[in-house]
C-alpha cells in the first residue's frame, strides 16, 4: 500500500493452509464492488488468478487458535492492473471479553471511505495504538457516532433487544462475516439492523460483539476502561452459533466457484 486509495483494493481473507478460502465467493463479490467504487475494474478470471497465487503460498507458521477461529489469514491485495498480491499470516487468538479503546475514524473523500483500499495504514495504526494502551482492538468515532473497528465490524444488542450495527453509508465496512451469519442471528431470534450508532446507544448496551474474518465472534466487555454491559449474552451466542456453522460449511475451492 502506497498511500493512495485508488491503489489497490484489498480483503482478508480465512485460509485452511492447503486450497481453500472462506467465503471465497463473498470477498471477490466485495472486491469487485469496492474496485468500481475505487474507479477501477478487477480481471473477469480473478477467481482464476487468486487461487493459482494461492497455490504457491506457504504456512506462514503454526496455528495458535481454537476451533472457533480460522487458522491463517491472507491479505488479497489487487492493484488497477488486475496483479494480484497474497500475503498469508497466521492467525491470532484472542482473550474472552475483548477490551477496546476509542479513536477518531480515519477520513477519506467521498465514496473511499467503507472500502478497503490502498491506503489502510490509518487502520494498521489503530490496532498498533490499542496495544500500546493495552487494549486489544480500536474502535474509530466521528464525534460520538461509531464508525468501524480497526479490524471488525462492532455489534450491539440495544435494550430494545435489536442487534443494531454501523451504516456502511456512514463510513462503515460492509461486513462479509455479518454477511455470512446474519441470518443465522436473526433465526435464533436477535433482529439485526444497521443504524448510526451513538454514544449513548453503546453506553445502555446490553452487550457488544466484533466480527471479522480473524477475529469470527468475540465478545467485547469494556471500551476505554467502562464496562459495556454484560459479555456472552445471547447476541453473542446467536452469532457465535451461525459462525461455527459457516467455518464448518463455507470453506470454497476454485472449483465450487465455478459450479
């Protein structure tokens, strides 16, 4: 990544360490989408060409996590000439409640932001300032209004028991994993809606999650310090539920793209 957001467009991406990816079929769908957006077009035969750059990867490492995570990732990069870059990387694990820090959202012009474009260092930053801080993830605020999370999408069951989330028109990551197990949540009855998320909205909380291709479903407990209801409720459960299934299920070789 360069700086400029036009580029590259880029996905993380769940790998098993042989030949499949997670969700394959959702993360080129983004791809494409977010590459338009960005004002470029991705090859027809990027299917094609991401598979055979995976084919010459190697396990970047031992895996470190439980069943309830993938056990590598890989950063899919794709520049405006149709090359594709994979960076794997082993996956991490993570403590159960996670602890946040709040941090401004990063601002771009116009419809970059809610992409995943080539200038993502902002977001590479956040996650190296929870660290330092001694949290384990950053969430990002315009003002008071949650945006995004510097590596997953924040959920949180209101007490009006609706899972509410950040609006992509807002500023938001669309979410392949809510993508992947938002019907599973509702069908185990959590209604999930997006909406703008607001200080006080997350401060009445009856509990909060994150969501994301490394992280799948964890359950947050405390942002800057302050407690954010009550951990491993039923939003958690129901959206924990429906991502086991998916990381059973939803593994996808070139060939069941092609199907």
């Amino acid at each position: 990544m360069d700086g400029d957001p036009r580029s590259e467009v880029f996905t993380t991406i769940a790998w098993d360490g042989g030949t499949r990816l997670l969700a394959a079929d959702l993360h080129i769908t983004r791809l494409f989408r977010h590459a338009e957006i960005l004002g470029f077009y991705l090859p027809d035969n990027l299917p094609e060409l991401i598979f055979e750059a995976l084919s010459k990867c190697e396990i970047p490492g031992e895996s470190v996590v439980g069943e309830n995570q993938a056990p590598f990732l890989i950063k899919l990069g794709v520049n405006p000439n149709g090359e594709v870059n994979l960076i794997p990387r082993v996956n991490g694990k993570w403590p159960n409640p996670m602890r946040a820090i709040s941090l401004p959202a990063p601002r771009w012009d116009g419809s970059v932001r809610g992409t995943k474009h080539g200038d993502w260092q902002p977001y590479f930053d956040a996650r190296e300032v929870a660290k330092e801080h001694g949290a384990d993830i950053s969430l990002l605020f315009d003002g008071d209004i949650l945006i995004d999370g510097d590596r997953c999408m924040p959920i949180l069951l209101d007490n009006d028991g609706i899972a509410y989330y950040p609006k992509p028109s807002e500023g938001a990551l669309d979410s392949v994993t809510l993508e992947q197990i938002r019907e599973g949540i509702e069908s185990d009855g959590v209604p999930i809606r997006e909406a703008r998320l607001t200080l006080p909205m997350l401060l009445r909380a009856s509990e909060m999650i994150v969501l994301g291709s490394g992280l799948g479903v964890q359950a947050l407990g405390e942002i800057d310090g302050r407690q954010i209801g009550q951990p491993n409720g039923r939003l958690y459960q129901a959206a924990y539920n429906a991502w086991m299934i998916r990381l059973q299920t939803a593994w996808m070789r070139l060939e069941d793209l092609e199907d």
